[in-house]
C-alpha cells in the first residue's frame, strides 16, 4: 500500500507540474502534499512494525525477562 501511495504521489506532481491552469496546478500541488504526508507515515508505520516485538508473550516468558532472562521464543541456545 505505501508503494501505492508513493506513485500516486509522484503522478500527483507530474500532473501538477503539466498543468496550465492555476487551478488544476493548485489541486495537483495540494494532493501532492497530502500524498507526501500519508506516504511518510505509511513508511514510517511500516518501519516501526516491523522492528516491534511480537504482542504477546507467555506467562513463562514474561516470568524469564522479570529474571533477567531472555524469552524462550527468542532464546537461540534452547534446542
């Protein structure tokens, strides 16, 4: 989806910038602006999902990280 909104953006300031009225460069020009904010945040809410830890833990992982451990899912010695 931020891909999506990324060249619907740029296609926003193609047309902006090929337009010889001052209203169609004035609505191209606006939702060229608003496509630039919606594409930050869907590139930044993409970023932050995927470094984020999972939702849930287990009772027996929360147990471990009050000890000072690692949770079992992500502990790679386990076997």
């Amino acid at each position: 989806m931020r891909w999506l909104l990324l060249a619907f953006t740029v296609f926003a300031f193609v047309l902006c910038f090929t337009r010889h009225g001052a209203g169609a460069w004035g609505f191209w020009l606006l939702v060229g602006l608003v496509g630039i904010f919606a594409t930050t945040l869907a590139f930044v809410q993409a970023r932050i999902a995927g470094h984020a830890r999972e939702d849930s833990l287990s009772e027996y992982d929360l147990r471990r990280l009050r000890e000072g451990k690692d949770p079992l899912k992500h502990d790679r010695t386990v076997r």
